[in-house]
C-alpha cells in the first residue's frame, strides 16, 4: 500500500501529468469568501487591481462582444503602477471590450483553460512572471480539488486540497493532505484533516516510514512516533492517508526530532549531549571549551530539544491579540545602545505562531514589554521574530523584522506566558563596565547562557565578555553576577579570579582555579579551589593612573610571563618577555594596560612630548621613544593605551606585562584584539601563535613603518630582508598596527 503513496508522488510530481477530469466531479468550489476566483470581471475598470491591460486569446474566434469563450488564455504585461503601464499593443483587450478584470495575483502572466460563458471549467494553468506556474482545476472559476504548485525550476513547490472536501461515501474518515511541501532538508511535510491528528504535521521523504509530529518550528518537531501502518486511498491527484495502527500509547517510543541536524532525542533520554550531569575532573578545560563551542554555534540550538511538559495556552486579550511578552534582561539595566543600529530582538515562541511586534513599551528601565500579534496561520512561516530593541526613553517606531547579522544583539529561548522560560541564549556582547569608552557598542559572539524561570534568572549563569573571556556564577534573587563566590575565567579557561562581584564587576577577587565540571539542564557548572593569595579589584586606569595597583600583577602576565634583560643583541633593546611554561597556541597570555587616554587627551599628551623634544633638538627617533608603549584602541572612540615612557620600567609599572614584548617580522605571538578585563576593563591582549617552550622569549610585529619607523626597527628589516628571512611585503600583522602612532 505504502508503495502507492509514493508512486502517487511522483505522479503529481511531473508538471506533464494531468490529473483526470473525472478525479473532479466530486468536488465543489469553497463557499468560503475568501476563497478568490481565478479572475473576476471588474465591474468598473477604477475598482482596486481592476486591469484593462490583458490579452484574451482564443483557439476559435472570439466573440463579438468579447466574450470569453472556448480553449483560450488570457496574458497580461507584467504589472507596473497603474499610472505608468505602457500601452503595450498586445493587451488592449480590457480596453477594446471596455472589460475590465481583477487577477487573483498582480503577477501573473498567463491564465490557460476552457472559458464558458466568462467563467474559467475544467484544466487551468497559471503562469506567473516568475516562471512558477500552477496546474488545478476550476469550476465556475474556482479552484477546486488537487491544486499543484511548480517552481520555475518545475519542481512541485507545493500540494494542496481546495474546495469542499468530496462528499463521504463511507463512515470512514478521510484524512486528504491539504497541504504537501518539499522542504529544503528534502523531506514532505503533510498536513492531513484527519481530526485524530489535528495539529499534528506527517512528515517523510518517501512516505516509508510516515513521522507524524507536533511542529515547534521549521526544523524542530516534538512528540513525533513512527506511524507504522497506513493505508492510502488513491485517486488519481488526490490522496487519502488512513493510519491504521494506532501510536503506541507508551510515551517512550516518542522523540523529537532536529530536521536541520537530523538529531533524535527520544523519550526520556537527556535532552542535552553537552556534557555529562555527574562531576568531572579530568581534562576540565578541554570539556569546558566544548561546551562553550557548543553554545557558539548560533546556527544550531543546544537546547532545540527542550520542551515544556505543562505548555500553557497563549492568552488572548478582548481584540484577540496575545498577552503582552516581556523579557527581563537585568544586567542590562540603565545601559544605552542608542549608537548602534544593530541590535534587535529575536524570540522563538513556544506555540509556533510566528509573532510580529507591533508596539514596544518601557514600563520599567529594565524591563521591555512588547506588544506582539500573530502574524499569520501560514504554518510555513519563521518562528523567529526580532524587533529593535530598548531605545531607552525613545518613542520607537514601528519595530522591524530582520535577520540577524553577527553584531546583531538577540536572544534564543521560550517563552511561556509572555516570558522567558527555560534555557536562554543571548548573543551579542557589551562591555561589563558601562562607563567605558566602549560600552555603547555591540560586539559580536555569544553573551550569555543561563537558564530562567517565569522570567527570572535563576541559578548558573554565564556571561561572554568581548576577548572570549567568561563571567560565571549563580544568578542572584535579581538575576545579576552578584555576591560573594562569583568568577572571571580567562580565555584560557584556566585561569581564574574568584570572589565578590557586583553585576560583573569585581569587588574582591583572589586567585582560584577550577576543579570540576558538570552540566545540569545542559547549562555547564563549576567547582572552584579555595582562592589564595592577594586581594585584586576594578579599577578603570585614567589618564593619570595605572588604576591603583600598578606594582601587583595581573595573574594572567604572572602565570606566563617573566621579564627579564632581552636575547635581543641590540643597545635598546633593553628588557624583553620569556615564557615562564610551555604555552600551546592561540592561548591568551597578557595583558595591555597603561594608562587610558582619550582621543583627546592622547593628541595633548603627544603635542606636549613633541614641545618637549623640540626644545631639546632631540633627533627622530626621540619621538619613538616617547611613544614606545602607544597601543590604539580604535574601537574605543579613538583612545590609547599607553605607559609613558619615563614610568616604562618595572619598579613604576608591573600590573600587566603586555608592553614588554619586544619587536620580530616572524613573531611568535599576535596582538588577539581587545579583553574586557575585570581589574582594568576594556584593554587589549596578546596571544601565541604557535606553541611555545618554556624559556622562550615572546615577540609581537610592532607593524611600523618599514621606511618611517625607528632606526633599530627600520635596519632590522633591511638586515631580514638581505639575509632572506622575509620577503619584501612583510603582512601587516593587524589592522591596527600594534603601538602604532596617531601622527
Ligand atoms: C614596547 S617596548 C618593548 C619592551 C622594552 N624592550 C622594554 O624594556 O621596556 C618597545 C621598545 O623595545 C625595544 N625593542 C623592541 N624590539 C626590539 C628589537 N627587535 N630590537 C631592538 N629593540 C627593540 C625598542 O627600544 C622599542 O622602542
């Protein structure tokens, strides 16, 4: 029987098959209003989308009074605005006949098929502009029966049932497909009448076996159980699916199913393959940076298979519009992105209805409420809705549906209820202290993961800073990285400051490391060792300061770096940094700091070196000297990190190490871009390039000019050039030129 079902496919699959007339007889145009003919003649050729501009073709003569009669077609230009279309000469039929007619679609090209007395019966093909066409039957121009669908590619788009259903011959139910998509994951997706199976969807590549599934969304089905015995009844176009076995009523043979990843998770399995509920303590850093990973990927949903047990209905208010949805993001509160246009909101509902909001409302700082409507019943529809977000104290217009792009700042995660509930993922990062230079700015990555609770934060939680480093611990009572055992885990997910934290920011931190892992609810958690040693906070360096623990360093630079007099054969090249451990590549191993200089005050700070040099006639290279600790940071409105040059040794300065690698045109590590530190905030960082042995001394490519810069880097490069260490375009080891000067 199954078999059937399958040679039926590829039947009505091939545009050349024409279902037989007498498949039709049953059936009867829809009553139902909204059910459009194919055409209509206008009564007045002013009514909306009334066209004058058609050709009516027929295979015999056409009638006197125009008619339309016999195997005909009636084609029309390609819609342009009413006032601007061309007179084009071949559709002056309307205008001829003063006969006006009203197309179902402004698109199509082309309405082939029998025409009695103005009305369309039997066979009709529609052409679109487009090149996609469909193949149906009509009765007093009506669509009725099996209605095909063909892409301009003549691949059967779509499948569905119009009109009255055939009038029962038996008291068995029929189950017609109303509706049969080839998804782009290749599988057809049923959506069958059979009151037993209202709301489910059947879906299957070659209808052996039959899946029949609660769709959550376009890839994610919940509930799904193998239909193990149907019955097909086959007429010709149409199809009757009867199941016959009944699902077996044990809830362990159902599953949910990832179509994108083809991922089943069935029954009572766990829900989350991240990793393990019992405590690890082995290969902790390996197992956390899977998990990390695994929540990066924003192109897949860790937590697609959770579900709601007791999903509640969505609550309609009096105008039929859902309840409002509000979404708490509490370390959010009072911070402005007014400057970037790339943040939005992206909200995958519970039910499947896909959302459009229509009006935001700021009831509280920190708290945004949307008012959202069902867009539409198109089961087809994206679930994901995203609107702007939180112009704060603005009236916002209407909120946008968009894609969203990598810097984009969104949200992944159920609501229930108008809230968030159940595991949340939130993508695009800020920077944790908001009075920063940069903490407008959306940055792009994962930003947070946690789990809420009825719109609460509750337990666990981890926030992404910019530079991949993470902030965990457990939510408090107002969902915030607050109180006394939170932690700052650096990229290398080894090293670690563990102590009181208020929203992010450190209080009181000392060194700790991690002792174990685990994952409950597919959220990652963390042991920690007793922490030790001394105490370190935030503090912001200015212009004037270091932040006020210049002498105490960073336990990041201490863990793997150690400065002592350079290898470097060369009068200045004075002191240099040496790997106190074997590093592997790409880990983060110092810091950047200095003092903080805006655009502003750095063009002070140079004009005033500059006088001075002046004044001394001191040579070109004076100049480098002053700048030699000069690192941009063209992501922060143009400010700079620097050490001046007089406090550049380490009895004046030791809180980070970064300023103490020397120069190499083959550098064994690279400026890795920007950190969001918890001692210094926004600063810049350093990373391996390979891996690298204990003892070794670190370089970086200073990336200056190789005809400007100073004297010891511009001989160098000659030198590298004549012995044939590098060619003569040196790649610039990053955009910005680390310790490059703002002349
Ligand atoms: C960012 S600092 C590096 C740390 C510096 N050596 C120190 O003791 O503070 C840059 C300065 O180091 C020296 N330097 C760096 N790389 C060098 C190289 N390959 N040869 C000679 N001098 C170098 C130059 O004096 C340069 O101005």
């Amino acid at each position: 029987e199954d078999d059937f079902a399958s040679e039926w496919f590829s039947k009505v699959s091939d545009p050349k098959f024409q279902c037989s007339a007498s498949s039709y007889e049953d059936t009867e145009p829809s009553d139902n209003p909204n059910v459009q003919e194919i055409y209509k003649i206008a009564k007045d050729c002013k009514e909306l989308d009334a066209r004058w501009d058609y050709n009516f073709k027929s295979k015999s003569k056409v009638k006197k009074n125009g008619m339309f009669e016999g195997v005909a077609s009636i084609s029309m230009a390609e819609n342009v605005k009413r006032d601007l279309r061309p007179e084009h000469n071949n559709y002056k039929f309307g205008f001829r006949y003063n006969k006006c007619i009203i197309p179902f679609d402004q698109n199509i090209k082309k309405i082939s098929g029998r025409f009695v007395n103005d009305k369309l019966e039997g066979h009709v093909r529609v052409d679109f502009h487009s090149g996609s066409f469909a193949l149906g039957y009509a009765k007093g121009s009506k669509f009725v029966g099996t209605l095909r669908w063909f892409g301009e590619d003549r691949k059967l788009l779509k499948l569905e049932y119009v009109g009255k259903q055939p009038s029962k011959q038996s008291q068995e139910e029929p189950s017609t497909i109303l509706l049969l998509i080839q998804d782009e994951y290749k599988m057809k997706r049923l959506l069958t009448q059979q009151s037993s199976l209202v709301g489910r969807i059947l879906v299957t590549d070659n209808f052996q076996p039959l899946i029949s599934c609660e769709q959550e969304s376009e890839e994610i089905f919940h509930q799904c159980y193998v239909i193990e015995k149907v019955r097909s009844k086959i007429n010709d176009c149409s199809i009757d699916l009867k199941q016959i076995s009944q699902p077996e009523s044990d809830a362990k043979k159902t599953f949910s199913w990832n179509l994108k990843s083809d991922h089943k998770v069935w029954h009572g399995q766990s829900k989350f393959k991240e990793c393990s509920p019992e405590w690890e303590t082995e290969a902790i850093t390996d197992g956390i940076r899977k998990w990390i990973k695994s929540m990066e990927n924003d192109k897949s949903d860790p937590f697609w298979a959770e579900t709601f047990e007791n999903r509640e209905p969505w609550i309609e208010n009096s105008e039929g519009l859902p309840s409002t949805i509000s979404l708490r993001f509490p370390d959010l509160q009072g911070r402005n992105f007014a400057s970037d246009p790339h943040y939005g909101i992206k909200i995958t509902t519970q039910h499947g209805d896909s959302l459009k909001i229509v009006k935001e409302n700021w009831t509280e700082k920190d708290r945004m409420e949307f008012v959202a409507q069902t867009k539409s019943n198109d089961w087809l529809q994206t679930l994901d809705i995203e609107g702007r977000l939180i112009n704060f104290n603005t009236d916002n217009p209407l909120l946008r549906l968009k894609e969203p792009s990598n810097k984009t700042f969104y949200v992944q995660g159920k609501i229930r209820n108008g809230q968030l509930h159940g595991n949340v993922r939130r993508f695009g990062r800020y920077i944790t202290d908001s009075q920063s230079l940069c903490s407008t700015t959306i940055f792009s990555g994962l930003s947070f993961v946690g789990r809420y609770d009825n719109g609460q934060i509750t337990g666990p939680m981890w926030r992404f800073v910019v530079g991949n480093g993470a902030i965990y611990g457990i939510a408090d009572e107002n969902g915030r990285l607050t109180g006394k055992r939170i932690a700052f885990i650096y990229p290398d997910l080894e090293t670690v400051y563990l102590g009181e934290f208020d929203n992010g920011i450190m209080v009181k931190g000392q060194q700790s490391a991690i002792t174990g892992y685990r994952c409950v609810n597919g959220i990652l958690e963390l042991k920690f060792s007793e922490p030790s040693g001394p105490f370190f906070h935030f503090k912001a360096p200015t212009n004037e300061t270091f932040g006020d623990q210049p002498l105490l360093t960073d336990i990041l630079d201490d863990k793997y770096i150690i400065v002592k007099e350079s290898k470097v054969e060369h009068e200045v090249a004075d002191e240099g940094a040496f790997a106190t451990r074997d590093i592997p590549k790409s880990t983060t191993i110092t810091l950047y700091s200095g003092m903080y200089f805006t655009k502003q005050q750095i063009e002070l700070y140079n004009n005033r070196t500059a006088a001075a040099r002046a004044a001394r006639n001191a040579t070109a290279d004076d100049m480098w000297y002053d700048s030699k600790y000069h690192g941009s940071m063209p992501e922060c409105q143009g400010a700079t990190i620097t050490i001046p040059a007089h406090l550049g040794s380490m009895d004046s300065y030791r809180a980070t190490l970064g300023h103490k690698l020397n120069h190499q045109f083959k550098p064994n590590c690279a400026y890795g871009g920007v950190l969001d530190s918890p001692r210094f905030g926004f600063i810049r960082a350093f990373f391996t390039l390979r891996d690298i042995k204990k003892g070794e001394e670190l370089f970086i490519n200073y990336g200056y000019s190789t005809e400007t810069g100073p004297k010891w880097y511009t001989e160098l490069y000659k030198k590298m050039l004549e012995s044939g260490e590098i060619e003569t375009d040196v790649p610039k080891p990053n955009p910005f030129g680390m310790l490059e000067i703002d002349e």
